[in-house]
C-alpha cells in the first residue's frame, strides 16, 4: 500500500480510523525499473524494445494545406490528420504547430486537449517557445514527450524547469551555442553536458532522448555518417534512448521515400529508439515492418503479412487526407461522430439533409454511430473522454435534424419522457450530465431537474408529464437515504414509472434494496436498459 484516504462521501470520522489503523505503517517503496515510457491518459509507449514511430504529419513545415488549416483555424483538417496517421501504425504523434501570424500558445494547447480527447496515442509535444510548450504540458493527460532541448544554456535553463514541474520524456539535440558539430565526437560531448545538466534538475538520464541531427546529404554527403556515428556512440557509450526526424537526410534530392527508408534500415542498426517519420512512406513502412520481423520482434512474421498487402496499395500522402466523394456522405457522418468530430459531423449532417429525410439520417446514421462507440465503451477498448466527445458529435447533427424539422413544420424525433436528477442533498452532477447527453442523442426527451432536487419535486414532474422512466443519481453515502425516500414517494404516487438509479456508491444489490427497478453502473448501461425495455416508445 502507498496511499490510503477517502472521496466523495467519507466522513472525518472514517478518515480518523483509516489514520489510526494505518499509524506506523510504512508505504510500500517505489521501485525504479529504469524504462523510458511516455503515455497518452490510457495508453503507454515505452522506448527499448522495439522501434517507436513518431507520425510527423501534425507539423507546419513543408505542408501547405497544413499551414492553412492552421491559419483557418480547421481543426477538423487537424484531427483527421492524427486519426489517419493512428490508422497507418505510429504510436506517437508529433503535434508542431509553429507558424508567423498565429497564437501559438492557444493554438497548441487547443490542438493538444482536441487530439487528446479523441485518441488514445501519446503526443509530442514540438515547440521552441517554452511559453506554448508550458500551456501544452499544463493540459496534457499523461507523461508527454517534449521536443526539445539542446546544449545551450539558454535552452536547458528555460526547458528543463518545464520537464522537472509537468513530467516528461525530453528529446535533446546535439547542438549548442556553436551550432550544429561536425563531428560525431563534438556531439558525444554535447550528449554528455545535457545529461549533467539535466541531473542538475533532478531529470533522470531515462528521460532524455538524444537526436543526433539529421541533415541532408545533398548540401554534405557525409552527413549522413556523421549522424549514424554519433547515434550509435551516444545509444551505446551513455546508455539513452536515440530519436531522429528521419526525413530531414533527403532534402533536395529526388524520389526521396527511398532514401529516407534506406537511412532508416541504417539508423534501427545503429540503435535509433524512435523515428518521426511519415507513416504515409510505404518505403518507411516496410522498413520498419521487415526489420521487426527480421530481429524476432514479430511472432510469426504476423504483422508483417498482415501490412504486405498494403505495400501495394497504400495510399501516398497526397492522397490520403482527399475528400470523398458526396455520395459517401453516409460513411463519413458516421465516422465523424465515432471519432468525435462535432463540427465535421454537424456540416455532414447538414449537406446530407438536402438528400435525406431526417428520421432516416436519426436511424441510419446517428444511432448506429453512437451504438458502435456504446459498444467500445463496455468493451473497454473505447474511454469515457472518446464517449462523451462522440455524444457531442451526435448532439451537433441532432441539431441540424431538428432544425430541419421545424422549418418543415414537423416535431423532431423524440422517444419517451425521461425525468432525472441528482437526489437532495448531493450536489454532484458530472454523472447525470454523460446520461443526459447520451440519452438525448438516442432520442428520449430528457427532462434534468438538476442536482440536490427534493423528493416531492421529482414526483411531481413525473406526474405532470405521466413519464414512463425516472433516474436518479447518488454520488455520497450520505445521499443515498434521499434517493430511497424518492424511489417510495415514486411509487405510491406515479406506479406506472420504472426507475433507473446510478452513482459511485451504489451496487446492484443495494439498488434492488431500495426499490428500484434497474440499476445503470454508468451512462451507456442506462441508454442499454432503456432500449432493451422500450425501443420504440
């Protein structure tokens, strides 16, 4: 045990005898296991034994359609682009999004906190402004990786505070205030004065990654070597983790996928940990598919033959992001709404309405949406964050269908009323707001009383309305005897009502207990008992 207390609910009293009873015991020790990991709010990367590849599609340079996205402000360009590059295999993304005549700080707090709510990949965090880099760090769910420090003063003087404060994996570059060395023996030193540094601050030599500078053999064909030299020196002699912008070999030459997959072959050799790279690149891809299975890091070769056939057929950058066609209008909303794209979703929906009739976008489109993440979310391969940007992605398309509806003189669609609220005395509401949202988007027509909502008040609403479904929600302890005083006002004065009871405290067992009819540990398990009782009401 390292931490023992209580929440929402517990008493000073509880609080005391959990003192008592653990006086004198020491907590279990923290054991440094010496990895290098950083994670995302469910998902870890660790750096080791496998090549990590770092999508670097989420940054400026070299982009034109990415520079206007930013300038416009399209965040739904933004975020395609991260679901596109999870969708070819990275496991980071590199998020860059430094351009003149933009808010830099705003604009990648933003881009982290909307990429981060509907994937589940760890980010990177890419900037040179340590004012931007902190506001990013300050709203990332996770240990980020950070990009970067190098060898000047000034550099880990404003960096490494960053790194020390919000946690981290800090990728540091072999220059200093002399520029870029020419040798690889000139950034082995380099290497060795940012980890003492670094230890300065308390930073272990585990969270430093070293990029030992890629640059383009067209302007110095020694480049190259001097990079593979330097990597593999620092990986082996200094025991770090190596990270390299792959890309940055070829500049100026032509056909460069295929040097870019060569240079990567020769750096996995030499001890690189994580390459930002294109995933788009099928020379990049099969490097790294075929050197996985060529070092048994791929059961089976299973991989390898599962992406073989994409080698063929695998989209080029430029094609990849292309619109499709309107006629495929019914994929993409749904699409829009599983991954959480409020704003795309809306626009679809309302270009679809020209073509549809909105009950029919409601059947085929929304609802099937939302059951598919429902169905991730009990699976537990889909989060609540991702649940909830979906439910909002509905609500944004629900809004044009009952726009529509109005101005076509007919009454949105609506199934059962549903009154809900959070019994007297509870003031919490986080819970009830995901059952509010969810049910809304399957159509019930929620009536929210709000939270700390007397007995007597919820009865009589669900009088007034004659609504076949209450819910009830009990955060603390303390509140449950109010939702049980509300369940027995329920049923002597509106019998024909089914009530769903949920909260933190409450179990199945306890809510058959006080009398209710179902129990929902959470909000998609309510929106599951409603339909299954009364789909179609």
């Amino acid at each position: 045990m390292r931490v023992a207390g209580g929440c929402c609910g517990t008493t000073p009293e509880y609080i005391k005898k959990v003192v008592e009873k653990t006086k004198g015991i020491a907590p279990v020790a923290v054991a440094d296991k010496n990895l290098t990991v950083i994670s995302s709010y469910t998902h870890a990367v660790m750096l080791g034994n496998e090549p990590i590849l770092i999508g670097e599609r989420i940054n400026p340079t070299g982009k034109k359609r990415f520079k206007q996205a930013l300038l416009e402000n399209d965040m739904n360009y933004i975020l395609a682009e991260g679901v596109n590059q999870e969708e070819r295999g990275v496991h980071v993304l590199d998020v860059n999004v430094g351009i003149p005549d933009i808010d830099e700080k705003r604009m990648l707090t933003d881009t982290v906190c909307e990429l981060q709510a509907i994937l589940n990949l760890p980010l990177q965090i890419d900037t040179s402004d340590t004012g931007a880099m902190e506001s990013a760090l300050r709203r990332y769910n996770g240990k980020a990786m950070i990009n970067s420090v190098n060898g000047k003063d000034e550099s880990m003087k404003a960096v490494f505070p960053l790194v020390k404060k919000y946690g981290g994996v800090v990728v540091a570059l072999t220059l200093d205030e002399n520029g870029i060395p020419e040798t690889a023996d000139e950034r082995f030193a380099i290497a060795e004065k940012i980890l003492s540094v670094a230890e300065g601050y308390g930073i272990a030599k585990k969270d430093v990654v070293f990029d030992t500078l890629a640059m383009t053999i067209s302007a110095d064909p020694s480049a190259a070597l001097t990079t593979l030299r330097s990597l593999k020196r620092i990986k082996n002699e200094l025991g770090v983790h190596t990270s390299l912008g792959v890309s940055n070999v070829s500049f100026g030459l032509p056909n460069r996928d295929a040097i870019n997959g060569t240079f990567f072959a020769l750096a996995l050799e030499n001890g690189l940990s994580a390459a930002i790279m294109n995933p788009y690149s099928q020379d990049m891809m099969k490097v790294y598919y075929t050197y996985r299975a060529l070092h048994g890091l791929d059961e089976n070769c299973a991989d390898y033959i599962s992406a073989a056939e994409s080698f063929i057929t695998a989209p080029s950058a430029a094609t990849a992001t292309v619109k499709k066609d309107e006629a495929e209008f019914k994929s993409e909303l749904s699409e829009a709404i599983i991954r959480g794209f409020k704003d795309k979703a809306a626009q679809l929906c309302a270009a679809l309405l020209s073509s549809s009739a909105p009950l029919d976008i409601v059947t085929n489109e929304i609802i099937p949406a939302l059951d598919t993440v429902g169905r991730g979310f009990e699976n537990k391969t889909v989060y609540l964050p991702q649940l909830l940007m979906s439910a909002e992605a509905a609500k944004s398309a629900f809004e044009k269908i009952k726009g529509a509806m109005q101005t076509d003189g007919e009454n949105a669609p609506s199934k059962a009323k549903f009154v809900l609220a959070t019994v007297h005395g509870d003031i919490h509401d986080i819970g009830k707001n995901i059952v509010k949202l969810l049910l809304e988007n399957y159509g019930y027509g929620v009536v929210d009383l709000g939270r700390d909502v007397a007995p007597g008040e919820i009865a009589e609403k669900v009088c007034e309305l004659h609504a076949p479904y209450a819910g009830l929600s009990a955060l603390m302890t303390t509140t449950v005897p109010a939702m049980e005083e509300t369940i027995k006002l329920l049923r002597k004065c509106a019998p024909w009502c089914k009530i769903i009871v949920g909260g933190a405290v409450l179990t199945a067992e306890y809510a058959e207990k006080i009398g209710a009819d179902f129990y929902a540990p959470d909000a998609m398990s309510a929106v599951r008992r409603l339909e299954e009782m009364c789909p179609n009401v």
